[in-house]
C-alpha cells in the first residue's frame, strides 16, 4: 500500500487552507496579536530590566550583598513577553483551530464531492487522514511564522534569548500548537458527525466553551464551593490581610489592619490548621484533576512554568515539565482523541 | 465484464443506485458480492477503482476550483505524470465541450457540470465507465454529445453502464439492459432479445363498433380500455389473439376500425418486466 492518495490529499487540503481568506484574516490577527504582544511585553521586559539595573546599582553602592543577592534571582525575562502573548494566543489560536477544522467533511459533503473523491482509487482513511495533515500543515505553519515573527522583532529591538530561553520559547511554539490543534481536531470531530457545516460549527463552539470556561469555572470558581463546601473558618478571629506592592521584580509586602486576638485556644487553631490543609490539598487535587480535561487549562499551566524567568532558584525547565507532565500528556491526548473519534466515524459513514 | 450476485438487502427503490455505490466500492452488499472485470470489488477496491470512471447522479466538485483545476486533482490519483496529465486534461475538457472555460466552477450551470462529471469519469481511461443518471441536466445538445461520447466508448471496447429513469434514452444508447425491481435483477440481456422476450407477442387492436360490444375476456390480454359508450377499445394482449378478438366482434356483426401490432418501446419492456417481478 502507498500513500499516494494520502499525499495528493494532504497537499490539495493545505492548499485550500493557505488559499481560504478565513485563514488569511485569522492568521492575519495571530501574526499582528504576536507582534503586538511581543512589542508590549518588550518594553514591559525593558522597563523592568532598567528598574532590576537600578536596584543592582544601589545595592553595589551601598555594599550591600545581602539585598543584591536577594534580588539576583528575580531578574526579568524575555519570556514574559511570550507570557503575555501566550494569554491573546489562547483566545485567537483555538478560533483558527475551529475555523480550519468544523467544515472539512462537511463541506465535501454539502458540494457532493466526498463521493467522488472515494471514488478515486484511495483508501478511505487516507481521506481522514489526508484532510488532518493538511491542517495540521496550515497551523503548523501559522504558529512557525508567529514564532519567527517574535524572534524577529526581539532580535531587531536588541534581545538575543540565551539557550535556555529559546528552549522555552520552543515549547511555548509546541504548546501553542498543540492547544490550536486539539480544536482543530475537535472541529474535525464535529464536522464528521454533523450534517451541515453550520451545525458542526455550532457543536464546536459549544464543546470549547464547556472545555474552555465551564470546567475552569468548575474548577475555581464558586462551583467548587458550593459542591465542596467553604474554607475552614479561623478560630480566635484574628484576620491578616495583605497589601502587596511589585515594582519590577522587587516586592513590598506591607501587614496593615492586623487585629490580635484576644485568646486563641490553640487546639483549635491546630485543628483549623489540619482542616485548611486538607480542604486546600482536596481542592488542589481536585483543580488539577478538572483541569486536566482543559485544554486551556493545561495550556496555561505549561505556558505558566515555561514562561518563568530562570533565576538560581529556578529548578530548570525539564524539572518544570516533569512536574507538568500530566498537563502535557492531556494536552497530546485530547487532540489525539478528538481525532481517533473523528476518524472511526468517518470510517463507518455510510456515503450516499 | 460487470456482474453482481445475489443483492439483497438493499433499502432504497428499486435499487440501482445502491448497486452502483456497490460497484465502486462505496458501500459494502450485506450479501454476495460484486465484481467488476473479474475482480471483486469488496476484495480490491483500489485495483476495482483504478478500472472505473464513475459519475454519480448527484455530481460534484470544489467550486472554489476551475474544471481544469478539478480535472487535474482527480487525475492525480491515477498517477498520472505532469505532461499526462495536462494533455489528458485538455482532451476532456475539448471532448465536452468545456476548453477555454476559466470560470471555477462555483458558477457553472448544471449542464455544464454534468459535462464536467461526464469528463472526470474518464480521466484515467477506464475499462468500465458507470454513468447515474447521466443526461439528467442536459439541454438537447449536451445529449447528442453525450451520446455521441458514449458510442466512442463503446466502439473503442469500453464497457459503459448507464443508469437512467430517462427509458428513451436507455433505448438509443444501450446495447444491453438489465432490469431491477426491488433489489433484485429481474432481467438482463441483449436489448432486442428482451425485447422479443418481454413483447414479441404484444398485440394492440383497435376496436370501433356502431352499437355497444361486449366485454371481452381471455387470459392472454394484458389490459382493455373501453370507452364509456363501449363502443370503442384498445386491447393489449400477450399473445397473438387478435383472430380471436377480431372474431368475437365480427360474428355480431361488428367490424373492428383498426387491428395493429406495434413495436414496443423500452417503457413497454420495462413495465412488462416489473409487473412479472412484483406480481
């Protein structure tokens, strides 16, 4: 068996992506919110670097190693920057994701091609499979252009990333493309169940906004309170609230309102305190457990922790990652199942 | 060269379609099986495609892309190298009528895109081409080039199915006919032999009488119609009966107008057939 059919539509499904002016328009917005995030994260990054100087100036003035070394870990990153950009990415990059996925069988099936495609001597899966590597291609290569165009721009403003930068800037570009491909594949999922392309559409949208808003809100917000119950009240009504103040790296922290108590039984501050731990470790648990389901969610951890600016206490990014790894599996699995449904379906489609 | 076995379990009409999807390997028979030049097709389909042009009754393609553009995609698949397949694209869109249309083919007519069909079914050069419903959006010159196409066909040893409601035009291009009904192929030949077969014996007579005539009754005819004064009827019979029917009249002293036998048409062998396979 040869993957000529395969082959010939791959090519012709990565011409009509790089032909559609949807795709124009979309790759269009990726490219100007990359550069125009890259720019703003630039000066913040530049901002912050000449405050970071300053400080490292008045602690050699003042000869003060203490306050220099404290500092030494908080220098400012480049991967702000792509922090920053990553953020808009999640919101544009799974539109384009849906866009070039939700009418890819629908469309043949509305124009009464797919019959005469399968037709032609090709296998069927070579059909599915031809129309995801297209697409696959297509976005592949919007997040390539939107990588180097961030490149680019640092390196014309006068910042070279070092190793372990470009390295994180290397798997901000998988992770991105991995976020754009799951609903890419979801799309592709609901374009073979689905009649006509307005409904696979449809069906699309709704899916990423269970994926993308409902489990978060699930996850952190009053959903989990209202299932879970609140936090562990504080016996001895003594309340802390802090005020933080951040310029640059260097952070204030400032106790204000603090009210003693008057006499706090300690056995029940222990118990609180075993209490709030195992609300806080049930709730974490549970958030990563929610999460992992999201591809948003996973996106935005992984993007969180490669996106750190490395200091001495950074515990590197490969650490980083295996600590991230069920983020990254689910990130490879949703996609990865999303596409096998999409695949069985279209294999069992009876055509007419 | 084409043949299938035993197709039952179909769902829809009488079935052709069904048998046609089958034939190109698009769905798969619940039963039997269906081979195309001694190949099955369940078995081979890729070996089964690369034989076959297929143009589906409702034909279509990328609207967003011209007919060469279309031509040239389909061709691919057939490995077609570059030179070949500029040339082989330029001879089909010449042969039906469609060189020098740059237009895509969003904006084509139906006719024209039924020529376009007609064209992507031959493309490789098939040894079997299936055509469903081929003339179904065709103005009268599109179908004296189709039938001009399918005569080429033929003369050079392709084998051309025709699918087609359209029973005139069956007739004017079909050397062989099979008839379905219900699924299952209820009879299939050389068409003047089922012709002979279905309506060798079919008598029509005329019958004009000044007074009101009796009914006539024998097992042999198909169908009467009398007028609502009895005084004329049209009487269709299977075998030779008109001495018989000319007969009974004239005894009375009733003389019958007319008393012909005609040549059926392919609606007549049709009917004669159904009628035999779903009494």
């Amino acid at each position: 068996m040869t993957a000529t059919g395969l082959r010939i539509i791959a090519k012709k499904e990565f011409s009509d992506h790089l032909r559609s002016r949807r795709f124009h328009l979309l790759f269009a917005i990726l490219v100007i919110i990359a550069a125009v995030g890259m720019i703003t994260g630039i000066v913040q990054y530049t901002k912050d670097l000449s405050d970071y100087n300053s400080v490292q100036m008045i602690a050699q003035d003042e000869d003060d190693p203490t306050l220099a070394g404290n500092l030494a870990g908080l220098k400012p990153s480049i991967l702000s920057a792509y922090s920053q950009m990553g953020m808009l990415m999640a919101g544009i990059g799974v539109v384009l994701g849906i866009a070039r996925g939700f009418d890819l069988v629908t469309r043949e099936k509305e124009s009464k091609s797919l019959k005469s495609l399968l037709a032609y001597p090709v296998f069927r899966d070579e059909v599915i499979n031809g129309k995801a590597l297209g697409g696959v291609g297509a976005i592949a290569l919007a997040m390539g252009v939107v990588l180097v165009v961030s490149v680019a721009i640092m390196t014309i403003l006068g910042i070279v990333p070092n190793f372990d930068e470009f390295v994180r800037i290397l798997v901000f570009g998988g992770v991105s493309f991995l976020l754009v491909f799951t609903f890419f594949a979801l799309a592709l999922l609901m374009s073979t169940v689905s009649k006509d392309s307005g409904s696979a559409l449809l069906y699309s949208l709704i899916v990423m906004i269970v994926l993308s808003s409902f489990i978060p809100i699930f996850a952190y917000g009053p959903v989990y309170s209202a299932v879970f119950g609140d936090t562990p009240t504080q016996p001895g009504m003594a309340t802390y609230s802090y005020q933080q103040g951040s310029s640059a790296y260097m952070v204030t922290t400032t106790k204000v309102g603090v009210q003693a108590s008057d006499a706090i039984d300690p056995e029940a501050l222990k118990e609180y305190e075993r209490a709030s731990r195992e609300y806080m470790a049930q709730k974490q648990a549970i958030t990563d457990l929610v999460t992992l389901v999201s591809p948003t969610g996973n996106y935005q951890a992984v993007l969180g922790a490669a996106a750190q600016p490395a200091g001495d206490n950074d515990p590197g990014l490969s650490s980083l990652l295996g600590v991230l790894a069920c983020n990254i599996i689910a990130l490879l699995a949703m996609p990865a199942a999303f596409f096998g449904l999409a695949w069985v379906r279209f294999m069992r489609e009876d055509i007419r | 060269m084409i043949s299938c076995d035993h197709l039952t379990k179909v769902y829809n009409g009488a079935g052709k379609s069904t048998t046609i999807l089958m034939l190109v390997g698009l769905i798969q028979p619940t039963s039997g099986a269906c081979y195309i030049d001694g190949t099955e097709v369940a078995a081979h389909p890729i070996e089964v495609k690369k034989k076959i042009g297929y143009m589906p009754e409702d034909v279509g393609f990328y609207a967003d892309r011209t007919a060469e553009e279309n031509l040239d995609y389909a061709a691919r698949f057939y490995g077609l190298k570059d030179d070949e397949r500029k040339r082989r694209v330029d001879d089909l869109l010449a042969l039906v009528g469609l060189d020098g249309v740059g237009t895509k083919v969003g904006g084509y007519s139906k006719g024209m895109r039924q020529r376009l069909g007609l064209a992507r079914a031959l493309v490789n050069d098939p040894a079997v081409v299936i055509l469903d419903e081929p003339t179904a959006n065709l103005d009268p010159r599109g179908v004296l080039d189709y039938r001009r196409i399918v005569r080429d066909l033929a003369d050079r040893g392709t084998t051309v199915l025709v699918s087609s409601h359209i029973l005139s035009e069956v007739g004017k291009v079909c050397t062989s006919v099979g008839i379905l009904a219900r699924g299952r192929l209820i009879a299939s030949g050389d068409r003047e032999v089922l012709s002979r077969a279905a309506m060798q014996d079919k008598v029509v007579i005329d019958v004009d009488t000044m007074t009101p005539m009796p009914r006539i009754t024998n097992p042999e005819i198909l169908s009467a119609e009398y007028s609502q004064d009895s005084c004329s009827a049209r009487i269709v019979a299977r075998g030779d009966i008109s001495a018989l029917i000319a007969k009974t009249p004239y005894a009375e002293g009733i003389l019958p107008r007319r008393l012909a036998v005609e040549k059926p048409d392919m609606e007549d062998i049709l009917l004669s057939y159904y009628t035999e396979g779903t009494a």
